[in-house]
C-alpha cells in the first residue's frame, strides 16, 4: 500500500518518495501497489489540527486497507510519506492482534501531545495519539509499554517525560543491538515502523535528519533477526526522494538493501 495524498508533510518530496519506495519493493516482490489517494495538495507549514482536516479522508482508507488485509491474512506492507499515516494503522493493527509489539525505529520520539508540542506538527504526535494519551479520532488501544524506539535520539524535554511516563521503551543507536531488541519483542508478534531519519545521514534522505544514527549494516542486522512468522506489519516511512533520479538511485538502493531481510521472507509474498 503506498499513501500518495499529503497527509502533514511539510516537505516536498516525501509524497513522491512513498511513491518509489513501493515502486522498488513491489518490483521485488511482484505485486501491484495498492494507491491511496493521489498527489493533489502541496506540502506547507500547517499544524495538526488543520492536517487531522485535511488528511481525513487518505487516514481513512489507510486505515480501511489495512483492516482488509488483516481479515485476509495478508500482512500489511505500506509506503508513506509521513509518521502520522500510524495513526490510522496501529488501532487497526492492535484491534487484530492485542498482544502486538511495534518496533519503532525513528530519531523522534513522535510523542508529543496539542499541550506539548512546540512545532505543530502532526507527525511529532503519532505514538501518544495511537496509545490514547491525546484524541486523534482514529482510535487508540496500544500500550506504550509495547513499544520499542530504536535509535532515538532528538527528544523534547516535555515529551520525555511523557515517555518516561507511558512506560516506552527507548534504545540509542549506540544500544540497538539484534539481542537487545529480540529480547524485547520476545515471542510476540511485531509491527515494524522504519522512519528514515533512525539512519545517520547521508545513507537515505529523510526531511529531519539527525545525526549520530544507525548504519544501514545496523538496522539491516536487527530486521535480520526478527523471525518472519512473527512479522505483522511494515512501515516504511518518509524517504525524501532527491529531485534527480541520478540522486534516488542510490539512496533506494541502499534502502533495499536495508529491508532485504523482510522481502526476502516467504510469508511477505
């Protein structure tokens, strides 16, 4: 599934991004990408009330598709722009499966609440929105203690108290380790949330870079090591495309690379 409709995205190129990203993984797998949407607003600085407006209608068929590949059996696999486009998916998912983990790899906490965001922005909200610390009206029902962010690394103070509070576990890029993350998703199933920006720069353009981050060898390790039946869910999440496609060539092939190990996975096809 590929979300092609600006959701909160501030940046112009995270649409078309989404857009590649699914073209190369559906190449690889031989399937036909499910649209939804189509590129019709341009990106600005809006905030999340106006962005919970507009993106109604592309949340909820994000949200519709994912549903209907639970009830198929199916594991949902999505490109998107943008974190917030979780908030359609992770109610659906943890309505199928309650006992659900989600891996969240991201530089962000994504947080923040309307009483604690400094920016606005929607995307910075995902998280506490999907586990009911704020009203999003896409549902919530996941437990913050259920959740993992690798490489986090650029935190708001009140956020952090937040998390610290919710019970979020939170792992450095120096401390996610394959082990360290396999312990926490245990036996259970997970859904799989990969935000660019968990990466050091330079390796996949993302619209918030932060430096000090995974290596693409580090992150490939820990998607090496989660067994596929356990896989519930993917998300691939805000690869910048750069206007050139001299410059997307090796950014999408090291981004391959990277999600290698879930293609690669029979129950993926």
């Amino acid at each position: 599934m590929v979300s092609q409709d600006r959701i909160d995205d501030r940046s112009p190129n995270a649409v078309p991004g989404a857009a590649l990203t699914a073209a190369a993984v559906a190449e690889r797998l031989g399937l036909d990408p499910k649209v939804i949407g189509s590129p019709s607003s341009p990106h600005k600085m809006d905030d999340w009330r106006a962005n919970l407006r507009t993106a109604e209608a592309t949340l909820a068929g994000i949200a519709a598709e994912v549903d209907a590949a639970f009830v198929l059996q199916h594991v949902p696999l999505l490109a998107t722009s943008s974190c917030a486009a979780s908030l359609a998916t992770l109610p659906v998912a943890v309505g199928h499966i309650p006992e659900l983990k989600i891996l969240w790899v991201d530089a962000h906490g994504d947080f923040n609440t309307p009483d604690t965001t400094v920016t606005g922005y929607l995307g910075g909200m995902t998280l506490a929105g999907a586990c009911g610390i704020w009203e999003s009206g896409y549902g919530a029902g996941v437990d913050p203690k259920r959740i993992l962010i690798a490489g986090v690394r650029d935190i708001d103070p009140p956020e952090s108290r937040l998390l610290e509070r919710a019970g979020v576990h939170l792992l450095s890029p120096s401390l996610s380790t394959p082990s360290v993350i396999a312990a926490f998703i245990g036996d259970a199933p997970v859904w799989i949330h990969i935000d660019w920006d968990g990466l050091e720069p330079g390796h996949v353009p993302t619209p918030y870079p932060v430096d000090d981050g995974l290596l693409p060898a580090q992150l490939r390790a820990i998607l090496q090591a989660i067994p596929a039946e356990q896989i519930a869910g993917i998300e691939l999440v805000a690869f910048e495309a750069p206007q050139e496609p001299a410059g997307w060539t090796a950014a999408l092939s090291t981004l391959m690379d990277i999600i290698a190990p879930l293609l690669d996975r029979a129950s993926l096809a």
